[in-house]
C-alpha cells in the first residue's frame, strides 16, 4: 500500500499540469449535470416489511383515486373573539377560501368542513382538508403559492387561518452560513496550524472542490434516485469535515519530510506513501460505517449513508493525488517562512549551519511531547479523569426518549405549529394522531361494522369514525382518534391493544387488519431501528475491527479503539439529550421546542462518530506503530506519536468540530442535531479518548500493546502502513531524481 501511493504521490508531484486538470474537468463535468438535473425531491419516508407500509402499500392499490401517496393539507379557521364559525357571516368568509382551494393547481378536492362535521363542540373551530393529484414532493411552486395566497386573503377577511399537512411549503433559510462558519474557523486553525497561507489554504480548496463534486453528484441523481436536499447538506458535512483534516495530514507529512532534508518530490511521494496510507485506511472506516446504515433497511438512512460515503471517498482520492499535485506548484511556499531559506539561495556556510544547530537543540519539546510524558507518568490518574468525565457527562443519554419529528415539534412562529396547537385547542390531543385502520375482506362493508365495534370497546379511543369502503366493496378504511396526544406512552399503548385484537380476529377466520397512522408509524419505525441496531454494530465494528488490525498489526490496539468510541458516543448523545430534550442551553443554541430525539439520530451518530473516531486513531496510532516498527519501545513510540502527530490531531479536531457546529444553524432539526451531536462528539473522541485515554493505556500496557499471535500475525497481509517496505523498496531502488527532471522543472533552479 505505501509503496503504490509513494509512487502515486511523486506522479501526481511530477505531472501536477496533468493531475489537476484532470480534477478540474470532474468538477466542471459534475458541476454542469447538477445544473442541468431537476429540482431534488422532498424527503420522503418508508419503511419497507412494517404493518404500517403495508397499510399505505394497500391503500394505493385499493384506493387508487384517492392515492396514499397524495399531498393533503388541513387549514384550520376561527372565527374572531365572540363568534362562532357556523356564523352566516363567517360562514361566507370560509365558503369564498374552499371556493379559493379548489382552484389551486394540482388539488383533487377539498372537503367542506360544515357537510362532514369537522367543526368543533364549541363552534368556534373549523378545519377544511385539501387533497392533492400529486405526492408531496411533487407539488409544485404554483400550487404551494395559491396555498399561500388563498389563507392570506383569509386572514385580511378576519379569520385566523392557519395550515399543515404535507402540502404546505416549509420555509427554510439559506443554510450558506453554516458552511461559511465552518470554513472561516478552518482557515484561521490551519493558519495558525501551519505558519503559511499557501499551506492554510491548499485544504480549503481542496475540501471545496471535493465537496463540490460530491454534493453535485448528489444533485445531478437526486431526481433519478431519489436523494433529497437533507441528503446534500449531510453529504457536505460529513465531506467538507473530512476533505479538510485527510488534506491537513498529507501536507503536514510533506513538511516533516522537507525538514528533514528530503528533496521536493521524494517528500511529496514518502507524505502520500506514509501519510496517505493512513488517509486511505482512515476513509475505509468512515465509508464502512456510512455505507453500514443500509442494514438498517430504512431508505432514507441509506441515502444519506451512501451519499455521505460517496463524498468521503472523494476526499480520500483528492488527499492522495490533488493534494502532491498542488504541492508541485509551492513546494516551498507550504513551509513556514522562516525555514524557507535553506531551500532558497546559497547553503549555508559551516559556521551558519552549526549555529542553527544550536538554536535547534535549545529548543523546547513542542506541547504534544510534553503532554505525552506527563500522561506516561501519570497513567492512571489520566485514565480515570478520562473516563469518570465522560461518564458523567453520558449520564443524560439513560433518559433518552425518541420521537418522530412532526409538526407538534415545528418552531411555535411557523403555521403548520399554530394549525397543530389550534387543532389540539378545539378537537383534543388525539386529534393531530389519529389512526388509520384498513381491513380486507370479500364483504368489506359488513366486517368493517364488525371491527368498529370492537374498537370502541377500547379503552383510550375518543371516536371511530364511519367506514368508507372502495368500489370493489373488499377494503374499508375506518379512522380513529384517540383520547391522548401521538407522542404519548398511553397512545402506544393503545396501538398494540388494537393490533393484538386485530391478531385475534385475524386468528379466528376474520378479515385482515392493518393499523397506521403516525403512532403506528413510530413504534414500526423503533421497531425496525432497535432490530437492525445489533447487526448493524456487529458488521461496522467487526469490520472496522479487521481493518484496524491489519493497519497496527494488534488486538488490543483496535479493541481499546472501540471501546473508546464507546464512550464518545454515550457522551455525545448524553449531551444531545441534556440541549435537546431537556432544553439545557436552548435559547443559545436557538431551539424553539425542546423535545424528544429524533429516533434516528442514535444509530446514525453511531456510525458517523465510529468512522471519525477511527479517524484520529489511525493517524496518531500509525506514527507510534512506525516509531515502534523501526525500533522504539511503546513509550518512545507514544512521545514520537504526539510529537509529530499530536499538534495536528488537535487542529484536525477542532477544524471538524466548527464545520458541524455551523450546521447548528441550520433550520432543520435534524441536521441541527446532527450538527450539535457530532461536534461534541469529535471534541469527546480527540481530546479525551485520544489525549488521554489512549496513551495512558499504552502506559500501562507497554510492549503487550502490539500484541499478536503468531499463526494470525502469518496469516494476515502486511499493509504497509508504517512504510517499512516503503524504505527497502527505495533503498534497493535507489531512487534518485533524474538530472533532466531536474533541468526542465523551474522549482529545482530555486
């Protein structure tokens, strides 16, 4: 592996014209179908296998007029204080705003709330339900403006009107800002990293046009495969992150092998050669762990872990070929100014060079040595504030609760939360999660009496509403509303009595029983997640597991790797329960409504943070197993580790972490949270676990570290990544730069 990317790196180096134009052309090429590609798609959710999908599926197939699939909005109306709607006067107002609805592009009806009684007890309360041809992903800007307008002149006539459903726009901001933030932090770390704005700003660039590519792929598929916007901006996340730190370690390798002495292009081949490798073996855990999400079996998380991984992937490929590339073009520019001299004008004369000697043996061991002495003298009490710490801070994740994200959670200004609260207001708490129940039989009708019946029998059920049955006359859907809000444990609670009176009656000859509804759809969805959560741990980190020991050549090394991330991940998700669901900083943070998790956001974080924490094991661990390859015992190679390495972990965390904490900002809760989540998460993982946690383990058990038994060690193959045979290769090689390379490469002149 180092031997093909050293030479790889000296290519890229040589033919850096070539190389870049190359990457230019992708980027213009992907850049032009992204422009070129249809507006992406809406998010969307399913749940292939689940009773609540294959109550939808049966819906479409049986009501095909009235498509499951269609968008629907529900505007809700009050007459002002003192009146009732059924008033003629308010009455008229509410005729002339369905007249309004009904000529709106793309709606197939809209009910009229005085003729199917959705008016409530008190009279002041009335809601209106707009169907539309089209799922909601495919309503269009017209028909979303008519939407808009119609409740606008609503609102002017008097009424309080506001809307939800699907059909209703969801105004976002532009989410411009959270890249920025992230990149403006970025760019002062790297510069204060390096010393040199060429050196700063060769990531950047990079980590741009990497995610450049990535998200106009994304944008360029987005119709064709289904990937919406959410997918994008987590893709750009996860790749803008990444891009930044893989470009941030190839480039600083090339400095340490320029300081060393090592000409231009064998610096450039031995960074990608060494630094490369881990790079490529950092990525395989990141794209493992993405990727590792389509067991869960939920379509939306597979989009997003694909297309985060395809981004990942980018970045790897750049870190290894664009990055040597551009270094051809400043390959003395990327050093600090002051040690540019020695590769600039005359040599130093004798007595120049002895005194720069001096100077450098006066010098003070940098911040990463001296923290990894004082953790190697203090192993245990490192140990212990490291993982009492985090265990504290984990405390908050055994009060997890998860939830769905629906318009009860919206920000309280937006109107589909003032049509949920006025709804809730006027109708009850089961009104916003009502349940859908369909049943199939050849006598739809006459079973479908019989299963309302036995339905009112149930405790916690406010209403059964009447039967509509289809043309064949062999489905029937039958809505009901329940006594208590979606979210609430009573409400689940009643979702698995009907579905166990359901199995009774299906057990004893009856029709077949279907439940969905938002409810339903939830303890499916918990269902699914909490069913894939073990395999999915199983193949990440088994794989992971298999990777990290070809990289260290080691079973405790990638085990001690593991469990760290495990508490990375508790804390993390400890701190999102104590912001998010506790409301702990929330004006801060801007968060309009504490509550519930996204029920995603666990084994999502678990497979972003298990590749990033990998990350920042690879690279700190790889240059202590390449001191200790070539001869140092586990303490010399933990100080090596952090001298070299530990300055630009730090930089590479702190970097990561301010790119997810832009996304903060972002309006969706989601990426919000995912954006808090893993920033926290990175900064646990780096600082803590890797600082701390890790060397002091290596403290404790010295050489037993690298432990390997014998017939596995034989087995396995050697990756190379320490570049052992890196440095026999050029020794037999002999690898020299030819004289005329020399002659017709202006840099060599300098």
């Amino acid at each position: 592996m180092a031997t093909f990317l050293y030479k790889l790196g000296r290519f890229a180096f040589r033919r850096r014209g070539l190389t870049t134009l190359l990457w230019v052309l992708v980027l213009g090429g992907v850049g032009f179908a992204a422009t070129s590609a249809p507006t992406p798609p809406a998010d969307t959710f399913s749940m292939p296998g689940t009773e609540s999908q294959k109550a939808y599926d049966l819906l479409e197939k049986k009501f095909p007029g009235a498509s499951a699939d269609g968008a629907s909005a529900r505007v809700v109306m009050r007459a002002p204080d003192g009146r009732k709607i059924t008033d003629p006067a308010e009455k008229k107002k509410v005729d002339a705003l369905l007249a309004d609805l009904r000529k709106a592009p793309q709606v197939a009806a809209v009910a009229d709330p005085f003729k199917v009684k959705s008016v409530s007890k008190d009279g002041t309360t009335a809601y209106a339900i707009a169907t539309y041809e089209v799922a909601a992903t495919k309503v269009s800007d017209k028909a979303h403006d008519a939407l808009t307008e119609a409740t606008e002149q609503a609102r002017e006539s008097g009424l309080t009107v506001e809307a939800g459903g699907d059909a209703v726009k969801v105004e976002a901001t532009a989410s411009g800002s959270a890249e920025s933030i992230g990149i403006v932090v970025s760019a002062i770390v790297l510069l204060i990293t390096f010393g040199s704005l060429v050196a700063a700003g060769m990531p950047l660039l990079t980590a741009i046009i990497g995610v450049g590519i990535g998200v106009s792929a994304v944008i360029a598929l987005g119709s064709t495969l289904g990937l919406s916007t959410t997918t994008s901006t987590l893709a750009m996340m996860i790749g803008l992150a990444v891009g930044i730190d893989y470009a941030l370690f190839v480039v600083s390798r090339y400095r340490a092998e320029m300081a060393e002495g090592r000409e231009r292009q064998e610096a450039a081949g031995r960074a990608v050669g060494t630094a490369g490798s881990a790079v490529v073996f950092a990525g395989l855990t990141v794209i493992v762990a993405l990727a590792g999400l389509a067991v869960v079996n939920i379509p939306m998380l597979t989009k997003m872990g694909l297309a985060a991984a395809g981004t990942v992937a980018i970045a790897v490929l750049i870190a290894v070929s664009l990055i040597p590339a551009l270094l051809g073009f400043a390959p003395v520019k990327v050093l600090r100014r002051r040690d540019r001299k020695q590769h600039y004008g005359k040599p130093l004369s004798e007595r120049q060079q002895r005194k720069a000697d001096k100077l450098a043996a006066r010098q003070k061991p940098n911040l990463g040595t001296r923290w990894a002495g004082h953790v190697l003298r203090h192993p245990i009490a490192v140990l212990l504030v490291g993982v009492v710490g985090l265990g504290a801070v984990a405390v908050p994740a055994a009060s997890l609760e998860l939830g769905l994200p629906g318009e009860g959670t919206m920000a309280k200004d937006t109107t589909q939360r003032k049509a949920y609260d006025m709804l809730t207001e006027s109708f009850g708490d089961g009104f916003n999660g009502p349940l859908t129940v369909t049943i199939e039989d050849k006598d739809a009708a006459k079973a479908a009496e019989d299963v309302r019946g036995r339905i009112t029998k149930e405790p916690g059920v406010t209403s059964v509403g009447p039967a509509t049955v289809n043309k064949a006359g062999d489905t029937a859907i039958v809505n009901v509303v329940p006594t208590t809000g979606p979210n609430e444990e009573k409400t689940e609670k009643l979702v698995k009595s009907l579905r166990h009176m359901a199995d009774g009656v299906q057990a004893n000859g009856g029709p077949e029983i279907l439940l969905t509804g938002q409810t339903a759809l939830f303890i499916d969805f918990s269902q699914t997640l909490d069913d894939a959560l073990l395999p999915y741990l199983g193949l990440v980190v088994g794989l992971a597991f298999l990777l990290l020991m070809l990289v260290f050549r080691s079973i405790l090394v990638p085990l001690k790797a593991a469990l760290g991330f495990l508490l990375s991940v508790s804390a993390a998700l400890g701190a999102v329960v104590a912001v998010f669901q506790w409301g702990w900083l929330a004006d801060v943070l801007g968060i309009d409504q504490p509550g519930p998790v996204m029920s995603t956001m666990p084994i999502f974080m678990i497979g972003v943070v298990f590749g990033l924490a990998m990350d920042y094991e690879v690279f700190l661990v790889t240059r202590m197993r390449e001191a200790y390859s070539h001869g140092a015992d586990t303490q010399e190679a933990v100080v090596t580790g952090f001298r070299h390495g530990g300055r630009v972990v730090a930089a590479a965390a702190i970097i990561m972490a301010s790119v997810f904490s832009g996304f903060i900002m972002d309006q969706n809760d989601f990426v919000k949270m995912i954006g808090f989540g893993l920033a926290v998460a990175v900064l646990f993982d780096a600082f803590i676990v890797r600082m701390m946690i890790v060397p002091a383990l290596f403290a404790l058990l010295g050489k037993a570290a690298w432990w390997l038994p014998r017939w596995l060690d034989r087995l396995l193959p050697d990756m190379d990544v320490e570049g052992a045979k890196l440095s026999r290769y050029q020794q037999s090689a002999s690898v020299t730069e030819p004289p005329h390379q020399r002659e017709r490469d202006p840099y060599f002149s300098k």
